[in-house]
C-alpha cells in the first residue's frame, strides 16, 4: 500500500535498504540496525532492539523507528504511531516553517526611515518658525520649511540597499552560491556566531578507517602489523558479489582502506562466514590464507578480547597476561576517547577441517588479538581552514550535532574550534533553568546528542543574548534551525531538501569555503550600504543643518527649493548607486570597529552631515561679507555639493564608476552656476575665481576636518560619568574574558 495511507495502529514489516515510512514503535526485531543520520546527525549505525528506554533522548531510543531513516541490516515488525507532522522529521518540517524577524540592512533601514521621516518633518517646521521669527513673510516661510522637508527625505535609500544587495548576490552566483534572499546578505555582514551541524557539513558524512592500533599502541598502515591488522579486518567483512557493497558502514570503511593500503588479491580464499549481528558482537570468516587455513574475527573489543588467550607482539605471539589485557583496554580507551569507533581484530589456525563449521569452530578455537581498527567520520579537509579564517573574523563558532560528546569534542578540537572542550548535551539543556540554560550556552561551543527542537532551542537563546546567528547544515533534523536564524545556509550535498528549502543561501556539495566566502561578502556589502545610506541620510542631514543655521542668521533659508533639489540630485542618487556597487576597501576580514560614538553606521551618518554642513556655511559666510545674498547662497550651494562628493571619493576612490559620477556631477554643477539662463533658472549667479577659491578651500577644509578629526577625537580624554565609568568596567572585564565572556555577559543581562 502507499506509504501516505499508513495510519497509526497499522504494523509494518522492514527489512535491508528500507526506508522508514512513518514513526514506529518496535514490536520484534531481528538484529536490526538503522542509519539514522538525515534526523539526529549520527554518522554511525543505531542499533535497535524491542525493549523500551522510557525517558531516553531522541538519538538514544532504540526501541523506535522514524520516518525517512534507512534500515541498514535486519529485519523488524512495528506498529505505526506517528504520521504526516506528527512524525519527528513532520515535526521539525513544522519547526522550520518559524522564520526570524528582519535583521541587517533590512532591520536599519526600518529603524533610519522611523527615525528620519520625524526629523524632517520637524526640520521644515523649525526652519519656517525661525523664518517668521526673523521677520520673513507667511509665504516664504512655509515655502522655505516645505522644501527643506521634501528635499530631506532619502528617497533613494531603498534602491540603493536593493541594488547593492543584488551586486552582491551576483558576485556570490558567480562562486556558484544560490541566494534565495537578497535581503538577509546585509544580515550576512553582522553575524558574529556560526552553528555548524558537525556530520556532512565539517564531516565528510561517511565513515573512513583514520587508525590502525596494534595491542599495545597505535601502528601505522604502511607498517607490517598495521598491514597484518588491516587484512585480518578486510578478510572478516562480508564479501559482496561482484560489484554489489556491503550494507553496513563499518564493512564499507574497512574494505576501502584495505583496497587503498593493501593493494590488489592477498591470496585469501573464503570458506565460510559468520556476519555480524548486534546480539553477537562480531563478524567472522574462515578460509585459506595461502595454503594454511585461518579463522578470522573483527567485532566489539570487550567481545572479542574475551575470546583471546593470545596477543600478538612484533611477528611473534605471546601470552595475554593481565598486564598486557590492561595495556589493550588502555588502548581502546585512548581511541575512544579521540571519538573514534573501535574494532578489535584476532585470527587463529584452525585445523583444515574444521574451516566448513564455520561458527562452530569459532567458538572452540581461542584466538590471538592482533590489534585495532579506528573508524571515525573525518573532518573535510578545507574545514579547519575555514574555522580559522572565521576565528580571525571575529565570528564564534559552535558545533552542534546528534553524535555522541565525545565524538563531537574530538573533532571539535581536531578542526581548531575554540573552547572544544566546553561540551552541553541535550539532556543536560532539558535540566536547566532559563537562566541557566542561556548562561551555558553562552559559554559553551559543542552540544551534542541534540534534535531538532534542542537546536531551535539554542538558536533561540542565542539570538536573545543579542548575538547575530547563522546556521548551516544539511539535514532534515537541520531545518527548522536554519530558518529560525538571522541566516541560515542550507548545504545540497544532504539527501533531504528541508534545508535547502529553509535556507536563505544554497551552497553547493559541503563548500565550507563558500560559507567563508559568503560571510565575508556579506561583511563587505554592509560596508558598502553603510557608506551609501551615510551619503543619503548624512548629506541630507548636512543639507537640514546648513538651512537651519542659514535661517537663524540671515533670516531666510540659504537655498530655494530649486537648489535643494539640484543638491540631492548631484550628490545622492548616482554617487550613492556607484559607492553601492563598487568593491569596498579592505577584504572584510575583521568586523566593523564600534566608533567613540556607538554604532558606525550613525558614526558615518552623524560625520558626514556635521563636515557637509561645515563648508557649506564657511563659504556661505565668506560670501555674505560682500552683501549680496544671491551670490552667498549660490557659493554655500557649490560648496555643499563639492564637500559632499569629496567625501563620496574618500569612500570609493578606487572605484571607475564612483570617479566618473562625482566628475560629472561637478561638471553639472559647474554649468548650471556658468551658464547664465540657466544659473537664473536655479536662483544662483555665475561665480567667479575668487568665489570659486573660497568655495573649495572651503571644501578642502571639510575634507581634512572629515580625515582628522576622527583621529584626534580618539586620542581626546574624554570625561566620563558614572553610568559611562560602569560600562567601561563592564566593557574591560568582558574583554578580559574573550568572546565567550561577552556572550555570557550579554545572555545573562538578557
């Protein structure tokens, strides 16, 4: 029957290669095994038995099976319990269905619209009061306010978030990276913490033999026991027919490093096998290694070491003391606790006819263990790069997997991550408080044995203790966190398309340097929208303070409503478009520096309108000592829009596009004030050089004004008061602390 029929209280029979069609509680179950990797992220077989776990945690119910798992070997009856959304992968599809609340460029945007549109409303309102006041007519007055009202609002402010985000996206295109929301790559630039799901994303997601140990210590593969070891392994896995694999991962792992290590045909020819089964511990197989025969066995160490009298020692045996089964036991422990999975091989000398009793004889003979194989799932080769590069960004990462914690710290620590050894289960994160919980999150960097509701969980709090979060992965049991974060980066080489579906970026395969890429692009697209929006809303505010401080001396606004429009028209639009779309200086490797003011994108904004107003009225005075308003005004218009393309070219000098707009913007301004119908047209007066010196070395001193005077503002001793000193200290124990610090310090004020 269709899989989409099944209702709970229906039983299903499963066997190898099956895939799970809906939750199901075991009701028997013949040496069953499951790959359960697209929900919790172990990368190992689970092996399932009938008996129940009550209270166990998701990755460790044995008596369950979940829908969209595959069945490696075994066979199994289960009644259905769960299906559709009630199903754990429903669940987590249900999960990601949450997004985050805009963040970014999107999320200061919205802030900077809530913000200007009040103050330029109450800009014209205080420029036609201060008219009145100073004795202009109702008419121009209010004709005064309107214009400085209307030419301050920063019409151009969403096309150039837009555009700028679009060139970005198309420069991540070319790096084959799927933007499927442009909006969330200003985000991009603000993250300062990278979940990583650890299996197929920092993982290779399949199991290789990374070790092979003799009894006593590890030995290398190109070494004679490391060669012994690894062949008594390969010849106790199954032998597939033809071209036809192994079902089990382990098998898999071992017959391909055999394949790369040992070469072609080593004379084995089999006579029987036993396979492995979780209720036996072990596989085995005998037949003729050459013309001796052998037994051989490969399965759990503390099951196999039980049936060894003998070990082997250089290309002698000897016997297993309990001093040398100690020292093996030592060895196993020191795997394990690297998080790889261990197999103990031992062989023995049969005699030839007892090779056809196959298990009968295994239970006879003692064997002589040879050694150990460690089996783990290895890290990708550029991941520890790409951990790096993210540390010296300033980015936090955190490794967050279903795989058992010490697999998890291991590889943790193997890639680089900082404070691997900081490890929370989530078991551990059920017990805790709110409180609690978000103070150890905070501080730590591995969670393991987690599902998807725990990494819902732990996106959550982090982005409440104020951090910027992106979350990658390539799972089913990934979903719902990659939608909940501020980014989420969804990876195709994964079986499920849950992610990819919750994801705002697609990367292809498991490119770690992509998502490197992508953070960084991001990063430098915020610079390129914060230098924009700074032209924007900065020269506007510029343009608000020259007219108000006009107003209040000479009585009248210094510009006409004509004036202001052809201000916003030479400055804003097209410079602004071209700062957007041109490279920013710098790689974005380091995160933006907060200024002495705060954040830097109201540090930029407040700079620029503080130097654009400053030559504009330095020339606008200079010009009112010769009596004639006509021509001061028309020298404070000229030095309003050379200060601010100035700086425009302190921003994108390096750029072709932002040179060529600032050149024929002053080009434009220097026809319309020449040209003398034109100049009339616009309320201005063709200037001469003497007015044209006042007006750039008015500029020029704005200019330097905006080079310096950040320098000498940081090297100032400022006075600080009490709330001031308290965020200082708090501010100096935080770095103190490092980045872990300042998390937990923010999660706990949260």
């Amino acid at each position: 029957m269709p899989a989409a029929e099944l209702r709970p209280g229906d039983v299903i029979a499963l066997g190898p290669s099956d895939l799970v069609p809906a939750d199901a509680r075991l009701l028997a179950a013949d040496d069953l095994e499951v790959d359960e990797a697209s929900l919790t992220g172990e990368s190992l077989p689970v092996a399932k038995s009938v008996e129940a776990v009550p209270g166990a945690e998701l990755p460790d119910r044995t008596c369950m099976l979940y829908q969209d798992t595959t069945v490696l070997t075994g066979r199994a009856y289960a009644v259905v319990v769960a299906t559709g959304a009630a199903t754990q992968a429903g669940r987590a599809a249900a999960l990601a269905g949450r997004g985050a609340a805009p963040s970014g460029v999107q999320a200061q945007l919205n802030e900077l619209t809530r913000v200007a549109l009040p103050v330029t409303g109450l800009s014209g309102a205080l420029v036609g009061a201060l008219g009145l006041l100073r004795g202009a007519s109702v008419r121009q007055a209010v004709s005064s306010g309107v214009a400085v009202a209307v030419a301050a609002v920063p019409e151009g402010l969403p096309l150039v978030a837009t555009v700028a985000q679009l060139a970005a996206a198309r420069r991540l295109s070319r790096r084959n990276v799927l933007v499927r929301s442009s909006r969330t790559l200003g985000t991009m630039g603000r993250v300062d913490t990278l979940c990583f799901d650890k299996t197929g994303t920092l993982t290779e997601g399949r199991l290789r033999v990374t070790t092979v140990s003799g009894p006593e210590g590890e030995a290398g593969f190109d070494s004679a026991l490391g060669r012994r070891v690894l062949t008594a392994a390969a010849r106790a896995c199954p032998q597939g027919r033809g071209a036809e694999r192994p079902r089990h991962a382990t098998d898999r792992a071992v017959l391909d490093a055999a394949a790369a290590h040992l070469g072609g045909d080593d004379g084995w020819r089999l006579v029987h096998e036993t396979p492995f089964e979780p209720s036996r511990g072990f596989s085995a197989a005998t037949g003729w290694d050459g013309d001796r025969p052998a037994l051989v066995v490969k399965g759990a160490p503390e099951v196999v070491m039980e049936r060894c009298d003998r070990v082997a020692s250089g290309a002698r045996t000897a016997a297993l003391t309990a001093e040398r089964r100690e020292r093996s036991r030592g060895v196993v422990r020191d795997l394990a606790e690297r998080g790889l999975r261990v197999l103990a091989v031992a062989e023995a000398r049969p005699e030839a006819s007892r090779l056809e009793e196959g298990r009968a004889a295994l239970e006879e003979e003692r064997l002589t263990l040879l050694g150990f194989v460690g089996i783990a799932d290895p890290p990708r080769r550029d991941a520890a790069a790409a951990i790096r590069t993210l540390t010296e960004a300033g980015i936090r990462v955190v490794v967050i997997t279903g795989d058992h914690p010490a697999t998890a710290q291991a590889v943790a620590a193997e890639l680089g991550v900082p404070h691997a050894d900081r490890v929370l289960t989530g078991a551990e994160l059920d017990r805790l408080s709110d409180r609690h919980r978000a103070e150890r999150i905070a501080r730590t960097s591995v969670f393991a044995r987690v599902g998807p509701e725990h990494k819902v969980r732990i996106v959550q709090t982090l982005r409440r203790a104020g951090r910027v979060v992106a979350m990658t992965g390539d799972g089913a049991n990934d979903a719902a966190a990659i939608r909940l974060a501020d980014v989420g980066i969804g990876l195709s080489a994964g079986d499920s398309a849950a992610a990819r579906s919750a994801a705002d970026l697609v990367l292809p395969g498991s490119d770690l340097p992509g998502i490197t890429e992508a953070l960084l692009e991001g990063r430098m697209l915020w610079q390129s929208v914060r230098n924009a929006v700074s032209i924007l809303v900065g020269g506007n505010a510029g343009e608000i303070a020259f007219t108000v401080y006009g107003t209040a001396v000479g009585g009248r606004a210094p510009l006409s409503t004509r004036q202001l429009l052809l201000v916003n028209t030479l400055t804003d639009m097209m410079p602004a478009l071209a700062v957007a779309l041109a490279p920013p200086d710098g790689d974005g490797e380091r995160p933006a520096r907060r200024g002495p003011f705060g954040d830097p994108l109201h540090e930029a904004i407040a700079a620029r309108g503080l130097v654009t107003a400053l030559g504009s009225i330095l020339a606008w005075q200079i010009g009112r000592l010769t009596g004639r308003r006509r021509r001061a005004g028309t020298m404070g218009l000229a030095a309003l829009v050379i200060t601010q393309l100035a700086q425009t070219l302190q921003m994108g000098r390096h750029s072709p596009a932002v040179l060529a707009t600032c050149a024929a913007s002053v080009l434009v301004l220097a026809v319309v004030i020449e040209t003398p119908g034109l100049s009339h047209f616009f309320g201005s007066v063709p200037l001469g050089p003497a007015a044209w010196t006042v007006v750039l070395g008015s500029a020029a001193v704005a200019a330097a004004v905006s080079v310096f005077g950040p320098r000498l503002l940081r090297r100032l001793p400022v006075a600080k008061g009490p709330a001031v000193k308290e965020a200082a200290v708090k501010e100096a124990a935080v770095k103190e602390a490092g980045p872990e610090g300042a998390a937990a310090s923010a999660a706990a004020q949260a």
